[in-house]
C-alpha cells in the first residue's frame, strides 16, 4: 500500500487536504471521490532515505516525518510528493477547444476512449498538451475513468469540465457532453476575441496620445519657449502658452517623480484589487461604468447563462452546477448573486427570489429562469437567455466601438491642438511687432 497526500473540493466548493493509503493513483483517486470529494492535485509520499545515525544529543536528519504527517500540509519540508512537470505547464484554449472536438468526433464515430486518446497523441499538439494525454491514458489504463483521471489536471481542465464529463459517463453520453463544451469554448472565445479586438484600437489612440503629447512636451516646446526668450525678451505671453511651458518644464524636471508615482499607483490599484472588499468595489464600478458597464454585465449574464444551462442539461446536479458556476465567475458581483442563489436553492427556495433581489440580472432574465423552472424546462430557457445575450454583447461592442472612438479622437484632436495653438499663438505676436518696426522704418 501506498501513501497519497491530495488536494480535493467539496461539492461547496470548499478545499481540504489530507492523505490516503491505497494500493496505486487510481484506486486513491476512487476513493477520495467516494467520500464526495473532488480530486484537484494528488502525489505519492515518498518515504524518507535512511537516516545516519544521529550525533550525540541531536535527532537524525528527518526524524520528523510522522510529525508532520499529522499537520498534513503539503508545504512540509520533510514531505516530497512528486507531482508531474505538466502539472504548471499551460494549454492554450484554442488547443483544449479543439481537442474537445476531435475527441468528440472520434467517440460519436464509436472508437474506444482509449482507441479515441492514442489516435489524438498522433496529433500535433502542444507539448504541454501531449503530456497530458499521456498522463490520461495511463490514468484510465490504471482502472479511474475519462472524469477521475482528468482531475490530476486542474491546470487544463477545470471543474466546469470535468464535471461535464462525469455527467456525461454517468448518463451515457459522453460524445454529446463533448460536443457541448467544444460549442461552450468556440462561443465563449468568440465573446471575448470581439471585446478584445473592440479595444485594440482605443488602446492604440490613447497610447499615440500619450507618445505624442510627451514627444511634444518634451523635446519640442522647450526649443519654442527658447525662441520665445531671445525673441521678446521677457516679454507676457499668452495664458495657455504659459500652462503649457509650465506643464512641460514640470515633466521635465519630474519625469522620474512621474513614472515612480504611476508604477506606485499601479501597484497599490493590484493589491488593493486582491483584497476581497477591493476587488467587489472595483467590479462594482465596472458594471455601473457607462458604456463599458453594460457590456461587461451582459458578458456576465451571457457566461451565467450559458455554463449554467449547459451544466444542467448535461445532467450535472443544480446545487454543484451553482457552485462551479460561481467559481468560473470573473466579477465579484456576480459571484455574490450566484452564491445568494446556490444558499436560497439549498434551502428549498427558489431561482427567481434571489436573481431578482440581486440587482445584476434584468427582469427578462428573472422571468424567463421562473418560466423554466415552472416548466422543468430551465436549461432550454437559460440557453436561449445566453443566446439572446450573446447578441446583445454583439451590439455592446458595436456601441462601445462607436463611442470611445470619436471620443478618443476628440481628446487627442484637443490635446495636439492645445498645444500647436499655445505656440503659434506668440508666433503671431512676434511676427506682428517685425511688421510694426517695419512699417515704422
């Protein structure tokens, strides 16, 4: 019998550690589960080497084992559990996408799962991508099935899809739970390429406003504000002109003071965002945030919608499809409505309490998750909310495109401008008293 320390989640969600002895990886996996526990990193104990004999006075080198075996922190020193090297390694989601549906294809055309995983290794795929294949397939060699051996993985796959697919084993249909989360990762990466692509270019006329503006203030109103001195000798000069030279001179004397002082509030916008009040005040205010706030809460509603249906109907129980629905939620807001559901749910209650008094979701979606659950019909309904979202974030992002770009425009348009005015405007003043002497000679 072996020892394996693991980490595993309760169908709350909650983590927990301990260890188990068990005849190999496989039969360890089998039984954390039966205890309802999911798996999310397990490794062997290795035994200790022999120690030497100890010094007079002083314990042997690692006689501490079956101390800290108790404490069963997996950051022990004396403890060394040899975790695979893919374990860190990262797979892109174009290529999980796209092994989702080669693997689908191959089950729904009747290849064996381990038939349908060594075809799949032939494949060019990532390397991080082919370990893990290599790791499934002596997984399921070794007696767990596709889901349990899958959760030695947690880096690629997460719970929204190992619970799918332990849905989908249990039931029978695995190539149909395939088929859903490929059309579950296309979508969602789909969304997200076209709010990434809406901000391209907003992105790039700010960072030119900025290059140029200090390009200006920089290197080109201290040669203008040099002409000025020689020229008119001291002379007033126009009010903009003297913020602007001010403006400039300060940028150049405190260049350093400014780039320490925008790293530092970076840095304090990072710390202050992994703070659990901090992040729920920083989503808070993207959601409430013209413009940007109403794409970023229809994305929300449509990733809410969309897992959550797809979760139920792939057979996943209501409860733990709350919980991994919450867990794969980026904003913090969000997070609390779907927590507050999953408690009322747990108590007996209803969906549609809970999504109304939550503020985030609009009465069209209360509605029609109380219709479906009313008709026993609620993963249709939520599919449906999630497709008529989707269009809806089609026609955010042509909204939010539409607006920052004239805007942005606009302010580098005032900016430039501003500045070119500020310098021509002395220029006149100059060229006017050249003409006034000389008319006078």
């Amino acid at each position: 019998m072996a020892t394996f320390q693991y980490i595993a989640k309760d169908s709350a969600g909650q983590e927990s550690r301990g260890t188990i002895e068990a005849g190999d990886r496989a039969s360890a996996i089998a039984s954390i589960r039966a205890n309802g526990l999911f798996p999310t990193a397990i490794g062997e104990v290795k035994s200790a080497p022999a120690a030497a004999p100890a010094k007079a006075g002083k314990p042997a080198k690692g006689a501490k084992p079956a101390k800290a075996a108790k404490k069963g922190g997996l950051g022990s020193k004396e403890i060394n559990i040899k975790l695979p090297k893919w374990l860190m390694g990262k797979v892109s989601a174009k290529d999980l996408t796209a092994f989702t549906r080669q693997l689908a294809t191959l089950v729904n055309a009747g290849l064996p799962l381990m038939r349908c995983i060594e075809v799949l290794k032939k494949q060019k795929m990532a390397p991080a991508m082919m370990d893990c294949l290599n790791g499934i397939s002596e997984g399921i060699a070794g007696g767990a099935t596709f889901s349990e051996s899958l959760t030695a993985y947690p880096k690629i796959f997460d719970n929204l899809y190992v619970n799918m697919v332990k849905a989908g084993e249990a039931g029978g249909v695995l190539e149909v739970v395939l088929n859903r989360l490929a059309e579950f990762a296309e979508k969602a990466q789909k969304i997200k390429n076209k709010v990434k692509g809406a901000m391209i270019y907003p992105a790039v006329v700010l960072f030119a406003a900025i290059g140029i503006t200090g390009f200006l203030l920089v290197t080109v109103i201290p040669k203008f504000q040099q002409v000025f001195n020689d020229i008119l000798g001291g002379q007033s000069l126009p009010a903009v002109t003297e913020f602007v030279i001010a403006v400039s001179e300060y940028v150049q004397h405190n260049g350093l003071q400014i780039l320490v002082g925008a790293a530092a509030l970076f840095v304090m916008y990072k710390v202050f965002a992994k703070t659990k009040f901090g992040s729920y005040q920083i989503d808070k205010f993207r959601i409430s945030v013209p413009i940007i706030g109403t794409l970023i809460r229809r994305t929300a509603i449509s990733q809410f919608s969309r897992t959550l249906g797809t979760l139920l109907a792939s057979g996943v129980p209501i409860l733990q499809a709350l919980v991994i629905v919450r867990d794969t939620t980026g904003n913090q807001v969000v997070r609390n409505a779907i927590q507050t559901v999953h408690d009322a749910v747990k108590e007996g209650e209803s969906m549609t309490d809970p999504l109304a008094a939550s503020g985030v979701f609009p009465p069209m979606v209360v509605s029609m998750v109380q219709v479906g659950e009313e008709t026993g019909a609620l993963s249709d309904m939520l599919t449906r909310v999630a497709n008529t979202y989707d269009d809806e974030v089609d026609n955010a992002v042509a909204g939010m495109t539409a607006a920052i770009e004239p805007a942005l425009i606009i302010f580098l348009a005032v900016v430039v401008g501003t500045i070119v005015i500020a310098m021509f405007l002395p220029m006149i003043k100059i060229i006017s008293s050249v003409s006034g002497a000389g008319a006078g000679t």
